[in-house]
C-alpha cells in the first residue's frame, strides 16, 4: 500500500476522482469527494484497500506508471509529446500532470514512457549513434512502414512487432531545444519457461512470451541516428532498417565519437569561473587520480574529505611531489620532479539556497578520462548545467553533443 498512498496523497483529489470515476471500479466504496481534501484523502486510503485484489492491484500498477512520470525527466518527457499543452502548462503539481495525461492522452502518455526510456539510456551501454545524411523526412507512409516492420520481424524471427513513429524535442545547450522523430520498436522474444500461481494458489509452469523494446532517434539537422538496443548487432540492424525503409538512404556504418575529456587544467589550482544566474556558490575539487608517465602499472588517488584544511592541490604537493606553481614542490633540487597525467577527477558544484531556504543542492561530476562522465545518469537540467561548464573551463574537448562511456 505504500505507493498506492504516495499516489493518493501527491494528487489532487479533483484529479483522483476523474481516475476512480473513469475508472470503473466496482469494488470502491462510496466517496463523499465534495467534502474538504484531508477529510477524503484518509477515507479513500481504507477504501482503496478494500477494494478486490483484481482492482487493486490494477490501481497500484496505475500510480506506479504515473509516479514514473513525475520526477523531472518523465515531466520533460511528458512535455516533449502531450498535445494540449495549454492546459498541461497550467496544471500544478507533477502527479496532477502526469496523471491528467494518463487519463486525457493515453496514447500520449506511452510515447512519453517511450521517450523516457530512450532519455535514460542515451550514451550508456546500449546506445550507439550514427552519422547519415542530413536533412531527410522521415517517412511515415503504410508501404514504409510496413517494410521496416517486415525487416524487424525477419530479422528477430518474430510474427509480432509494434512500431511507433512521433516527433518530439531534445533540450540542447543554452536552453535551446533540437527536433527529433522518434521511432520506438517493441517485438515478441522466443517462449520462456516460469514458475507462477494460479487461481487456487498451486504453483505451476507457465510458457510467457517477452517483449523487448528499442527506441531510435533521427535528428534532421546534424544527420544522427541514435539507437538504443540491447546487442551492437541489433543496433547496427535496426539502423540500417531506418536508413533504407524510413529515410530512403544508404547505411554505411559510421559511428559518431565518443566526447572527448581533458583533465590537465586540474594539474594547477583552477578557479572554475561561473555564471551568476545559475547560482553557483562554489566548486571544490574532491578527488583527483594521478598516473606517472611512464608508470603504466600504477596510479595515486587523492580524496579531500569534508572538513580538509588544504585543498587537493595542496595535498598532492606534499604527497606526490606536484609542482602547482609557486610555492614548488618538496622533491631534493637534485632530483627530477616526476611528471603526472591525471586519469579520473571528481569535483562538487554547490548552489546557494533556493527562495525556499534550507541547504543548497549539490552536483557531484565525476570524469574519466578519455572518454567518461556521469552526465549521463542526471537529469537534464543537471547534465545542461554539467556540459556548459565542463565545456567552459575546457575539461570537455569538443563541440558535438555526442556519446559518454559509462564510468
């Protein structure tokens, strides 16, 4: 009952009684949703106990896939795809949206699960971009879609696959936003054999039939294709099957690079210059990880922990003999200071109060070099925050917004 009492407390009871009244259920007692908001929500608690097993567990798989579009990247999500934004914009409270577009725009609501599913595992293990030609339209007619359909189920060997074909938007660097078609894949796997219970509680086989899910972007404008599936070879397929049956072009396999990091600005105490309007109280450096050139086989990791009376620099100047100018470091003068490349960083950026007061929220970035960041698992928010300045203070080398390998 734990989730189904977040749901029922987090939303609106206006909103709560459109979901039980549409909903059919007949095992809801009575609800008196005139009276006052604390006087329904404890009642309706008890009630929604009581209801049959059938339909309350049908109510707890509800609010789970609404409370899954309630933090920032579902609402983003949401955004990107619901169809009267009017009304959605004005809504207050994250449950009140997520759940008004589960009941008015069902069918909007699972694009957005979709665009959330392929949000969350962009540049993680599963995901590959690609470059093709740019500005192509992506086709949308019954006979191409129909091909690409047909692809996909020679390819898996399967009789059944579903295949959804919307635009939506990306948020990019400055709060600027790209456009993107998405086309999300969902196809029958091979029989599987599992125990369950049935009706009289004697535990039995049972024969299911998975599906698996892939999601495909197409960005016009840079000529990208990003994909997220579960194998290389299922990626490279399902692009290849986009290219030739939706775009009508020649797939001639050419990944996209990885980002590209650079951690030698942190050989030096570095002031991190920001922005005031994004109010930024301050960057602490709280872990660096030091390899000797030409020690492949080793590497020093530095931690300042909460309270440190030095900084990191300071530390490695004494601990690793680290030349942060200035003051030199601690080596004999008849002996040649070491020469330190470093691997892996991690650093805290602390914001000042929100107008609510209380403690500032903090982003904690940690970067691997070459290729690796946690940007990937924030939110976007958070990871437009993160490029712009990695970008600013030269940590991140280049200039496309491309892949990170997970750290």
């Amino acid at each position: 009952m734990t989730a189904i009492t977040a749901f029922l407390r987090k939303t609106p009871i206006t909103r709560l009684k459109d979901y039980f009244t549409a909903g059919g259920f007949t095992s809801l007692p009575p609800i008196d949703w005139a009276k006052p908001e604390p006087e329904v929500v404890e009642p309706l608690v008890k009630a929604v106990d009581g209801m049959s097993e059938e339909e309350k567990q049908r109510v707890i798989l509800d609010a789970g896939r609404v409370a899954a579009l309630a933090d920032e990247p579902g609402q983003n999500a949401l955004q990107n795809v619901v169809l009267n934004r009017a009304v959605f914009d004005t809504l207050e409270g994250a449950n009140n949206r997520s759940l008004w577009v589960f009941l008015k725009e069902p069918d909007r609501f699972r694009l957005a699960e979709e665009v959330r599913y392929n949000d969350e595992r962009r540049r993680g293990r599963s995901w590959n971009g690609f470059e093709v030609e740019k500005d192509c339209t992506v086709r949308r007619d019954p006979i191409s879609v129909a091909a690409f359909t047909k692809a996909i189920r020679d390819r898996f060997e399967t009789p059944h696959v579903h295949v959804d074909i919307f635009d939506r938007h990306r948020i990019i660097l400055d709060d600027q936003e790209c456009d993107l078609v998405q086309v999300a894949v969902y196809r029958e796997g091979r029989p599987e054999d599992m125990l369950g219970f049935d009706a009289k509680s004697k535990l039995q086989r049972r024969i299911v039939k998975p599906v698996f899910e892939a999601a495909l972007t197409y960005e016009a404008e840079t000529g990208v294709i990003e994909v997220v599936a579960n194998t290389l070879e299922d990626r490279k397929d399902l692009t290849a099957f986009m290219a030739r049956d939706l775009l009508g072009i020649d797939f001639k396999e050419k990944h996209i690079p990885w980002r590209e990091y650079d951690l030698s600005v942190l050989l030096k105490p570095f002031d991190f210059p920001t922005d005031p309007e994004d109010g930024i109280m301050g960057v602490t450096v709280k872990e660096l990880r030091f390899m000797e050139l030409g020690e492949r086989g080793e590497r020093i990791t530095l931690e300042s922990m909460s309270g440190a009376e030095r900084t990191i620099w300071e530390m490695a100047e004494e601990r690793i003999g680290l030349d942060i100018g200035g003051t030199g470091h601690l080596l004999p003068v008849a002996t040649e200071p070491p020469e330190w490349v470093i691997t892996r960083a991690r650093f805290t950026i602390k914001f000042h109060p929100g107008p609510e007061g209380g403690r500032g929220k903090s982003l904690t970035l940690t970067v691997r070099m070459p290729h690796g960041c946690n940007l990937k698992d924030m939110t976007p928010h958070e990871r437009l925050i993160g490029e712009k300045y990695l970008r600013r203070w030269g940590i991140l080398t280049d200039t496309a917004d491309i892949g990170d390998l997970v750290d």
